[in-house]
C-alpha cells in the first residue's frame, strides 16, 4: 500500500469526524439511532439473502453483524454500511448445495484475500474511468431493485398489510416536517408495530422470515483439503464474489461522497472490504459487501455522518436477534417494507428522467443511463450492467471523437500541404488514409500535424502507408508540426508494420 501524504490524509479526513460526534450529545444520539434504524432494516434482508445463498439464515445475519462492525474501524468511507447482499448471494449461490458448507466458507475467505490483493494494486483507481451516466443508471437500477425486492412481502398477504406500508409511508414523510431528532424510519417502525400490537392484528412479521440465532458466532475453519483441485473449484466463484463486492462498495462509496459532500479513501476501502469479508468467513458468515440500501436509509434518511452509525447496526443487529430475538421477531414486514419503499424513492435519481433533462442532455448520455439500466434487471447483476454501461459509453465517445478529425487540403505552387486537425487514434486514423489525392498532387507533400495528436500504433501505421503511398508514385512527403509526445512516438514505431 503507498504511503499517503499530508494532503492525502487532510482530504480523507472524516468529516465530522467520530470524536466530533462524542463532544456532541445531539450528534451521537442521531448517529447512534441512524444505527438502530439500519440494523432493524438489515434483519429481513440478511436472512432473504441467506436463502438466495442455500445457507441457514443466521449466516447471512452473523455475516452482516461481523462485516458492519469490522467495516467501521477498518474503511474508508465513513457511515456506510456492509453487511450481505443479494449480489453475493447470487454469484455464490451454486456453491454451498453443490460442494457443501467447508467450500462455501473457503470461498468467503478466498474472495476476502482476493479483494485484499486488489485493494494493494490500486484496483479503485478505475473507478475515474466510470461516467457519471453510468453511476446514475447504478443507482436507478439500485432503487428499482431495492423498490422490486419488496414485492414478494405484498403478494399473497392479508389485506391489512397495505394500509399498514401506507400507514408507515405517511409517518415517513410527516415526521421530517415535524422534527429531525429522531430519524423517522425509527419512528415509522415503531408506530406501525405498536398498531399491530395493541390492535393483536395478524399479519406477516420478522419472525416468520427465519429462525433467529440465539449466541454468539463460533470460530469457523473450512475443513477442505489444500490442493491445485480445491483452488480451481472456489477461485472462479471467489473471483466473482471479489469483483462484485468491490464494484458494488466502491459504487456506494462515491454515492456518499456526493451526498454528503465529502471525500473517501477507496482504496483503504478496497482491502477493508477483503478483510471484512475474511473475518465474516473465519465466524461461519457469507461474505458481503456495502448495502446501499441499507446506507441510504442510515445516511440519507437518518443523517448518518460517521463510523458510530455503521458500528451501532452491527451491534444493534447482533443484540436485536441474539438478545431481544423473541421481540424482534413480532416486527410486523409491513413497517421495514414501508422503509425500504422510501429509501428506494429517496435514492433514484428523479432529476435525470425528467423531461427537461432528456431534452437537454445528449442522447449519447441518456442512452447509457437506460443501457445500465437494463443490464443490471436483465441480469441481475451489478457487475455486468456497469461493465456494459462503461463499455457502451466507450464505444459512444470513441465514436464521437472520431468525428472530430479534419484533413483540409492546400496547394500552393509545387507542393500540396494537408493540415490534419483532431485526436488521432484508431477510431479516426483508420480512414485518414482515404483523405488524400494520391495520384493528383504535385511530387512534394506536406502534412502538417501540428494541430492533432497521435495516441496509438493504428496511427503510426497510417502515416507510414501514406508515405508508401507517395513513394510508390515518385513523390516526397514530409510530415511536420508533431508535438512531443508525437514524435516519440512515431520514433518508435515507425517502420514496424511491414
């Protein structure tokens, strides 16, 4: 890991940091109700995503309680939250009916090392090459999959459960108006229990999700044999969950930048999210990475600022199924359903589908946007739709610069001078060839470079079957104006494509 500079650590720099928050009674008891909130929301989600696994639910909730507390000492990104998630589950999924509980473990501890390695080499500093069309289509797709994944807790249900979402709705968009001490997804789910309660209605509770552990998580060792044949069967699943969980972490991390108008270390966060994820396999969990979700409703919706905010979900988690289990468990769905509506409103990005913004923004953009859209709920995975946005949005702007290239022919006496102006690559070079009069022009050729640049070996290649070109007809051609950079370049390269 290289060594960060005074003005490194002064730009991450927590702001507010956590000893701001113990100095400030109102601070602390915001961040630590932000984690209340959060570690009620990830309960039904951790066993959900268990499930998706083929595992038992309390490993997806020992998972999220190890991975929320350790994340708050070791990441980068402060008050956002980790914990188990669905796009794990998914790309691990085959593995614990096919292999069994010791290779589902292993492949937890092997992605674990493998997003440590990566955070080392720098792995974050891709995320520079991701537009921001395709950070807005993460985020839609996020919140339509955060607002679609609710749909089974309002399919097939007793009828008082809709006006109980609504009932928690209401109080989520009333209680902001009346005082922001309190974060109102608490106040919601507290309101529409005690309805369910006091009124001893029937519906669908926490409790009917999953049995809920009842101690502590034990020290798990994989008993497998350590062999070429064991690698070759948990690397490509450790590989994915490794790739998917940095991706879907490092996503949110820039999410929360952007929120809260702050600065995070994504490569801190990177090799945090290995360790986190190693220490999650090492106690029986399944491994995980950064919930938005679950990070919306803490930072968005609770005003969530610092580390207090994340560590308090996993602690609230842990004492919520562990200690107040039984209460825990008559939590009626209706109340983390009607929060998890909110976050999902809360979090798409409205101003980008408006009509006035489509008028004005540049097809090109929007048609990324939708393109990561599509892919991420077509394949369900978040990995797949962003890699495919970035690739469109490349192939997009490769396209469009290429447009830019100009050959503006002059003649002047004897000699014919051809001004090339634009970015040079292979895009637009690969028809520069074609732009010139060959047979036409007089024997001496200039071809003025001094208003593009060449950034490739296609280009390189251009010039030379140029000059070929000439030569072959008697004729000279002189290629000046290259900048610097330029000319190393065609020193280099020169001559080596016949």
């Amino acid at each position: 890991m290289s060594a960060l500079t005074v003005d490194d650590r002064a730009r991450y720099r927590a702001k507010p940091s956590v000893l701001d928050a113990l100095k400030n009674p109102r601070m602390l008891t915001r961040e630590v109700l932000a984690g209340l909130v959060v570690g009620l929301a990830l309960i039904p989600e951790a066993i959900a995503f268990s499930v998706i696994a083929g595992v038992d639910p309390k490993v997806g909730l020992f998972s999220s309680f190890i991975m929320a507390v350790s994340i708050a000492f070791l990441g980068g990104r402060p008050a956002m939250v980790t914990a188990a998630t669905g796009a794990v589950a998914l790309v691990i999924a085959p593995v614990a009916p096919t292999y069994g509980m010791d290779y589902f473990i292993a492949t937890v501890i092997l992605a674990g090392i493998f997003q440590v390695i990566l955070g080392v080499l720098g792995v974050a500093k891709l995320m520079r090459f991701i537009p921001r069309s395709v950070m807005v289509g993460f985020v839609n797709a996020l919140a339509i999959f955060v607002f679609s994944s609710q749909f089974p807790q309002l399919h097939d249900v007793p009828w008082l459960v809709y006006p109980l979402v609504a009932l928690g709705i209401l109080v989520m968009i009333v209680m902001p108006r009346i005082t922001k001490i309190v974060p109102a997804p608490l106040v919601s789910v507290i309101i529409v229990t005690g309805v369910v309660l006091t009124m001893g209605l029937t519906v669908p509770t926490v409790g009917d999700q999953g049995e809920l552990p009842r101690s502590l998580p034990s020290l798990f060792l994989p008993d497998i044999p350590f062999t070429w044949e064991t690698f070759t069967i948990i690397a490509p699943f450790a590989l994915g969950v490794a790739l998917v969980g940095l991706m879907e972490s490092l996503l949110t991390a820039k999410l929360v930048d952007e929120i809260t108008d702050t600065h995070s270390n994504k490569t801190r966060e990177s090799w945090a999210q290995g360790v986190a994820n190693m220490l999650s396999g090492f106690f029986g969990g399944m491994g995980g990475c950064a919930v938005i979700g679950q990070t919306m409703i803490g930072v968005k919706a609770s005003g969530a600022r610092t580390r207090i905010s994340t560590f308090c979900a996993g602690i609230f988690l842990f004492l919520l199924v562990v200690v107040f289990g039984d209460f825990v468990g008559t939590i009626p769905m209706a109340a983390l359903v009607a929060v998890m509506i909110m976050v999902a409103i809360g979090a798409f990005d409205w101003h980008s589908v408006t009509p006035a913004t489509l008028k004005r923004m540049p097809k090109s953009e929007t048609f990324v946007m939708v393109a990561t859209v599509v892919l991420v709920l077509l394949t369900h995975n978040l990995a797949i739709g962003v890699v495919g946005g970035v690739l469109v949005a490349s192939v997009l702007f490769v396209r469009r610069v290429a447009h830019f290239v100009s050959v503006a022919r002059t003649v002047a006496g004897d000699t014919v001078t051809y001004t090339v102006t634009g970015e040079l690559f292979f895009a637009s070079s690969n028809d520069l060839t074609t732009l010139f009069s060959y047979s036409s022009d007089p024997d001496s050729v200039v071809v003025d470079l001094s208003g593009s640049h060449i950034w490739d070996a296609s280009t390189v290649a251009a010039l030379d079957a140029i000059e070929t070109k000439y030569a072959a007809l008697g004729k000279s051609v002189e290629i000046v104006g290259m900048n610097e950079s330029s000319q190393r370049m065609r020193g280099r390269l020169s001559g080596g494509f016949e």
